[in-house]
C-alpha cells in the first residue's frame, strides 16, 4: 500500500499558546484587587425585611384571589379548568348547582369547594390564564410563609376577593341583568380596574395586600 502523501505541519506539535493563558503580570494582580477593595469600601445596601415592606413589581404572581363580580356575586363558575391547567395539582374544585333561591354566581355553576395548596403552587400563573371567567387572579402579596403545613391549604372563603363598597355577599339574585351575558360587558366590569387596592382582609381574616392584577378585568 503506498505511502499517504505527507501533510505538511501534520504530526508536529501545536506550537501556537493556549488561547486563555492566566494573567500573571502585575497589572492583572492589581485589577483584581482594585476591584476587591472598590466593592469593599461601597455602601451596602440591605433591604431590612420583614421590618421595612417593599413593594414587589406590578404583576409580579403572589397569591390568588377568587374575584367578584360588581354586584358581589362570585365569578368562579366551578368549571375545574384551573385545576386541570395546574401542572403541580395544588388546586381542589368541586362545583355546585346555583338555585332560584340561593345563588352565588351569574349563570348555572359555582364553585362550592375550592381550595389551593401552597405547598405545591409554583405561582407559575398557568391556572389564571385558564380560568374563562377571569375569576382566578394573582395578587402580589408574597408573605406566605408560616410554621405548619396545614394552613397553607388555603380555602375558598381566604381566597376570596374582599366585598368591595356597592358589593353584597350571596347568595342573591342576580343584580345586573335579567341574563349571565349582561355579566361580561365592559360596563359591567368597569367598576373594578387593573392594579385596584384591594381591601385589608376578606372573610376569613387573611390579609389581602398590594394591588390585585386584573382584578374584576375580563378577556377582551
Ligand atoms: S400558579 Fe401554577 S402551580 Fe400554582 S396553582 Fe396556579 S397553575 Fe398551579
Ligand atoms: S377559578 Fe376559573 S377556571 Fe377555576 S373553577 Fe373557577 S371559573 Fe373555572
């Protein structure tokens, strides 16, 4: 078999340097510990938490809220999406039928049982995004934090939005119109605006702080 013509420059070693060769000089010891010394004379800034409270960002995805229409009827219709949606299985939905007399929502459904599992919520937002009702919103409220496991099951009535001025607690009758649609005009909702304070404490006593994201908005 005949000989491979010879590459030239094949088999030899790579005579070029490495490409990052550690700065030994003196200049580099001293831009290291310029910078060293630079930070250590800076002032430090430490946010003196839980003492002193800062605002989050606007839509950052704190805890959620179960809304209200404007009239306080309850805008979850107990469809379960929200659940389904929840890639970590932290929400519980078991729906009911409204009735002539005691009615909670606009329409044929509500949400009887409805609970969230903050152990497991990742506040990844997927559940507020397949609500079709707008019903499930998050607040920035982010102080979760507690010393058992138990009461981070949270409940409907501690998930609930607060009963604001002109709101009345079901169940009632429907007070905006005869029909469910008069429920999702722009009118009905303009009451409730995006970023609205929400009020201190809803029923259950559990404090609602910040601002609501999307509260009382609606698709479209
Ligand atoms: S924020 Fe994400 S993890 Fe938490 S309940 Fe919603 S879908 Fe589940
Ligand atoms: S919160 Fe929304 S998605 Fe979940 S059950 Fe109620 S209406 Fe359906």
């Amino acid at each position: 078999m005949a000989d491979l013509p010879a590459v030239p420059g094949n088999n030899t070693p790579d005579a070029s340097p490495p490409m990052h060769q550690p700065t030994t000089n003196a200049l580099g010891f001293a831009k290291g510990f310029g910078l060293t010394f630079a930070t250590m004379f800076k002032k430090v800034y430490t946010e003196q938490y839980p003492f002193d409270f800062y605002p989050t960002k606007a839509r950052y995805h704190g805890r959620h809220v179960l809304n209200r229409h404007p009239d306080g009827l309850e805008k979850c219709v107990g469809c379960e999406l929200c659940a389904w949606a929840c890639p970590a299985d932290a929400i519980y939905v078991e729906g009911a039928d409204n009735t002539a007399e005691e009615r909670y929502s606009p329409g044929e459904r509500y949400g009887a049982i409805y609970q969230i599992n903050y152990l497991r919520c990742i506040f990844c937002g997927l559940c507020i995004e397949a609500c079709p009702t707008r019903s499930l919103t998050m607040s920035n409220e982010y102080e979760l934090a507690l010393d058992n496991r138990e009461e981070l099951i949270y409940t409907k009535e501690q998930l609930m939005a607060p009963l604001l001025p002109g709101m009345e607690a079901p169940p009632h009758p429907m007070r905006l119109g005869d029909s469910e649609k008069d429920y999702y005009t722009v009118e009905s909702q303009a009451p409730l605006q995006q970023g609205a304070a929400q009020s201190t404490a809803n029923v259950a006593g559990k404090p609602i702080t910040g601002h609501a994201i999307e509260v009382g908005r609606h698709h479209g």
